[in-house]
C-alpha cells in the first residue's frame, strides 16, 4: 500500500498509522483504520465504535458512532440506534440522524448540479440535497443508486430516474440492472427468457438485443468499458456505442484487466488487446495465463486463496510482454492469503503496491508469503504495499539468517522458519513411542494400501476412509449439543478427567521407565497418541448414544416457551450468519437458534421451542419458532 507513502502498520493484533518517514500517527491501539489520502480525514474503529483522526494524530470526531461510510465528496454516512445521516469531514453534523438507510452523498456533476443522495424513511425511497431538502419525492418502494442514477420500483413496476427526477427509462413491468455506471440492462418481468435491450443513460442510446442476437450479459457487466455478451453457446464483445468487437463469435471470452481478454476457438488460447487490436497465443489452466516470453505469469482466478510462482516467472504482480525494467506493465489486483514461491526462483521485483483494492481497511493481517531456498534477491518495496496484510514470512528451515539479509527491514521482524516436512515429522514420530498406542495402524494404513494400489488411488481409499470415521462423529457431537443433560456439569467434567487419565496413565507405564532426557519426546508422543486414540473413541460413543437417542425412537415432540437473550454473528470467507441465545427456564438451558437475518432478533422475544424425549430417555431440542 502507498497512499503518498503512509502505510497502516500491525502491533499486539491493533493498527496504527505511520508516515512515509516511518513516524509513528498514529498508535496501534485500533480494530479498524481506514486511511485514503492526505486530504480525507482517516476513519478508526475503537472498541467497536467508529471515530475521525487527522494527519497529526488530533481527533476529528471522537469514536461514537455505531458505523461509519467511507468519506466520498465531502460527506460521510453515520449511524447510531439504526438511524442513519451525515457529517462533513470536520464532523459537524449537516444532515440529522433520521433516515433508515443511505447512500454515498454524489457530487455536483454526478447529479447534474445539486450535491444529492438517495435516502429511505418509514420504509418509501426518494432524495434530498447537502442542506437535507427533499429533490425527488419518496414515493419508491425502492431504489439503487448509481452515479447520477436509480433504479426505483413500485411492485412489479421499474424504471429509470435521474436527480431531476426525469426518467430515463419509464416505470413498466420489467426487472432493470446496472451494467455500468451509467448502463443498464433490461429483462423480463419475470426473470425467464432473453435479454429485452440494453440502455446507455448518458446519450440515452438503446440496444434491441435481438436485432443483434444477444441473449445475455456477463455477469460482471461492462468491464473498462467493454461487456462480454452470449449468443446461444458462442460469445462476443460490445462496448458503450453498442457495435461488436468481433466479426467471428467465440467459443469463451474471459476479460481481463487493463484492456487484455482471452479469447478461445477449439482449446487454443490467445490473449487479446482490446486497444492495440493484437492478439499472442498463450496458455491459460482456468488459474494462471502464462505468456510465450515464458516469463510472465498472470493471475486470473483473483479469489483463489494460494498463487503459486513457479521458477522461471519473474513478472507476477503484472501483465507483461517481456521482462524489460522500462516497459510499461499491466497492474493487477489480487486477493489470494498465500502466496507461494517456488523452488527456483531467484528474484522478487517490485509491483505489489496494488495487491488489494482494499487494503488500507484492514481488521487483521491474512497474507502468508512462502520464500524459497534458491532466493538471492528482493526488491527494497518488492511487498512494501501490501505491508498492513501480511502475517507471517516462511523461510526454509534453516535457512532464516541467510534470507534475513536479503530481505528488506520492514519484513525481517515477520520471518518464520518452516517446520520440518510432515514426511520427516511423521517417519521421526514412527520411531518414536507413538507407535505404542492403537494408532499405529492408522499410521500404517497407508503404506499398505500404497504396497496393492496405486498411489493416487490409494490417497483417494485413504481420504474417503477418513471422511467415514468423521460422518458418524460430528453427527455425535452435534446430537450432544441438543442433548439435554440432567448433571451437564458433572457428565462433562467425569468425561474430561477420564481422558486426561486414560491419556496419560498408559504413555506413563510404557515410557516411564525410559524417562530420560533422551526419551521424553517418545513419551510425549505416546502421550497425544493415546488423546488422538480417545477422541476417536468418544467421538463413537457420542454417536451411539446421542446420535441414537435423537435420531431414532423416541417420544413425539412438544413445546415450551422461551426467551432470546443475545445474539452471535458468524463469520465465513463469501458470507455471515447470525445465532442467538434462547433461555428455556423448564430446563434451565440456554439453546442456540440461527436466524438468517438480525432483523428478526430482539431482546425478550418469545419463542415457541420445540422438544422431544430421545430413545434412552433425555430430552432434546429440535427447533424454535
């Protein structure tokens, strides 16, 4: 990241700010920071509340509100108790907080003279000015706002209006999309069949589609001003006037940045400059293009979580023709958490400044970089950008102080060396005291069916085995956690001292008698193969006992009341979900319920809870309404 060289910096897990002299702005004491240029006041987040500092470390607006938008065209979005408004970038408040949801504040230009944002209040959409004066009636059930534009609905009716409230396109039933800023796109009621027209907002121009015989719209919608569309099983290419690119449909578009698209006819790849109308053959595994120079490798699957660099690569963070320092290169955007190179590769340029389109809002560094053994130079910023998301460095095992010196200053206090290969690991842990407990046949199963199969068949054998002994011991623990215990504490607390026990006992009376300081490795492997041993076990038995007394028998259900009391929100890489606690007092339980949608939670909340008495007697609970 280089925004005029400042750069977020992590310490105890809270960031900061430093300038380009490496001076401390501010100290790292926030969850959140968003930093966008010299001139737009920085956003923090601190304990959970959001905040303005400036340049010199001064607060702007002290961290009180709720959430807070991105500063854009001198306004900011602020919300506190569900209510939303605007304050300026010295946190004077311009528009009071009474609206339920907003929008970024468009410029003057955008809304074609007057500063304007659309806004919902009691639950009808329309706009107003910087001064709070309503410019389009609310009168919408709904609108999604693009520059200078909305897409507004009144039941099955859509249309175009701009901030003069002119329509661009007329309310009618139909369903409209963004393509572009300032192009939409215009389908069937209902969703099914073709593409009616595509419509440029800006010169008012429009496309039957089926005059041109397109019967549909990537889904990404026009690229740098470019949009791949589908005719039957072949593709093509339109721009913003609307003509084709392309006298020939293709078998497989696939835009890229900066101009480049990747065209295929028949399994043969060639990569294309929409600008200079030149095309090169090149190779393309849905992951990575590799150009003919063979030097250069460009990373097409941005959301892939590992990029590896193979030896022989040079350029990696752009497109390239050849590996001329002076050659104007083709940045690109990644967002990969590992990025591996290989063994081979001798040098690492610079050109990350532009890994992440985000990355000056950062919760928690997530980039783990892998150097190889044959590494023998990096360049001064080679990861200077991408600083704030880095987490750990591996370097070879042993190999940390001779890739110490290669690497910049800013990276040494991130190096890791990697631990030994698990190969070595698990040959070392078969000699070990390991061996001595029932696990060893897990260990060895899959040599053996490496002695009668081949090997990639015998990985799979192996995988599905491990796939079979999990199905039955997840159902287990999940049938547990519905399980209503009597003496939960006791039961868990019985369960806990018999493993730590039966853990233990068994490691001591094989290796004690070797407990030296040579041998306290074998105990301790002994040890944890006894735990792995017993988990398994336990798992099994959970399976037999809850799993059965859930799933099978039983009494019918019945209900009882309960309350919600709080709530959880559950993080995954492409989505979220909410839980919440709900307090039954008939068994003094506190039973978790997902719910899709925060909106449908409150404090206090009655829920009806659903139950039945399992197979061997013990109530469980199966759902709240």
């Amino acid at each position: 990241m280089s925004n005029n060289n400042y750069h977020i910096y992590v310490e105890n897990d809270k960031l900061g700010l430093k300038d380009p002299r490496n001076r401390t702005v501010l100290f790292a004491v926030y969850e959140a920071i968003d930093f966008i240029d010299v001139n737009t006041p920085i956003r923090i987040c601190r304990d959970g509340k959001w905040g303005l500092m400036d340049l010199r470390g001064n607060t702007v607006v002290e961290a009180m509100y709720s959430s807070m938008h991105s500063p854009y065209n001198g306004m900011i979005a602020v919300e506190n108790n569900g209510k939303y408004g605007f304050i300026d970038y010295k946190g004077n408040v311009i528009i009071p907080l009474i609206y339920d949801s907003v929008e970024h504040f468009a410029s003057a230009e955008e809304c074609f003279g007057v500063p304007s944002v659309w806004v919902e209040k009691d639950g009808r959409c329309g706009a107003i000015n910087n001064k709070g004066e309503v410019i389009i009636p609310f009168e919408f059930g709904d609108a999604r706002q693009m520059k200078g534009y909305a897409i507004v609905g009144n039941g099955k009716l859509c249309g175009v209006v701009n901030f003069k409230n002119e329509f661009i396109v007329p309310m009618t039933e139909c369903n409209i999309d963004f393509l572009a800023d300032d192009i939409v796109g215009i389908y069937p009621e209902d969703s099914k069949g073709d593409m009616i027209s595509i419509v440029n907002l800006t010169t008012r121009e429009r496309c039957d589609c089926s005059n041109m015989g397109i019967s549909d719209i990537s889904d990404y919608g026009f690229v740098d001003g470019y949009a791949v569309v589908n005719r039957d099983s072949v593709k093509n290419i339109i721009d913003r006037q609307f003509h084709l690119l392309f006298s020939e449909w293709h078998d497989e578009i696939v835009m890229l940045e900066k101009g480049q698209v990747l065209i295929s006819d028949k399994d043969s790849w060639q990569l294309y400059d929409k600008i200079g109308g030149k095309g090169m053959l090149c190779q393309y595994d849905d992951d990575y293009v590799y150009l003919p120079d063979g030097k250069t490798m460009y990373c097409r699957n941005q959301h892939n979580d590992t990029i590896s660099v193979e030896p022989g690569i040079t350029n990696l963070a752009y497109l390239a023709a050849d590996n001329d320092e002076d050659t104007v290169k083709y940045q690109m955007n990644l967002y990969q958490k590992t990025v591996k190179f290989k063994e081979g590769v001798t040098r690492i340029r610079n050109g990350w400044e532009g890994v992440s389109s985000d990355y000056s809002f950062v919760r928690k560094p997530e980039i783990d970089i892998y150097l190889p053994s044959t590494l023998n130079k990096v360049h001064p910023e080679a990861f200077l950008g991408i600083l704030p998301r880095i987490r750990n460095v591996y370097v070879p095992y042993g190999m940390s102080y001779s890739i110490y010196l290669i690497l910049p200053p800013y990276l040494r206090p991130l190096i890791k060396e990697e631990s030994r290969r698990v190969k070595d690991i698990f040959s070392d842990i078969r000699k070990s005291g390991f061996m001595r407990t029932p696990l060893n046949y897990i260990l060895d199963i899959d040599e053996r069916f490496e002695k009668r199969l081949p090997k990639a068949i015998a990985r799979l054998v192996l995988y599905l085995l491990t796939i079979l002994v999990m199905i039955p011991i997840m159902i287990g623990f999940f049938a547990a956690k519905d399980t209503i215990l009597p003496i939960e504490s006791i039961v868990k607390t019985t369960f806990i001292s018999i493993g730590i026990i039966a853990a233990i006992l068994p490691a001591f009376i094989i290796e004690m008698r070797k407990m030296i300081i040579g041998y306290i490795f074998r105990y301790i492997y002994c040890m944890l193969g006894w735990v792995a041993t017993l988990c398994i076990i336990v798992g099994f038995v959970y399976f037999a006992l809850f799993g059965a007394n859930k799933y099978i028998g039983g009494e019918k259900s019945q209900y009882t009341s309960g309350v919600a009391q709080d709530f959880t929100r559950h993080e995954s890489r492409s989505s979220h979900y909410y839980t919440m606690d709900v307090y039954v007092s008939k068994f003094n339980r506190i039973y978790d319920v997902r719910i899709p949608d925060l909106n449908e939670f409150y404090i206090g909340k009655i829920y009806n809870v659903k139950y039945h008495k399992g197979l061997f007697g013990l109530y469980v609970f199966d759902d709240a309404e």
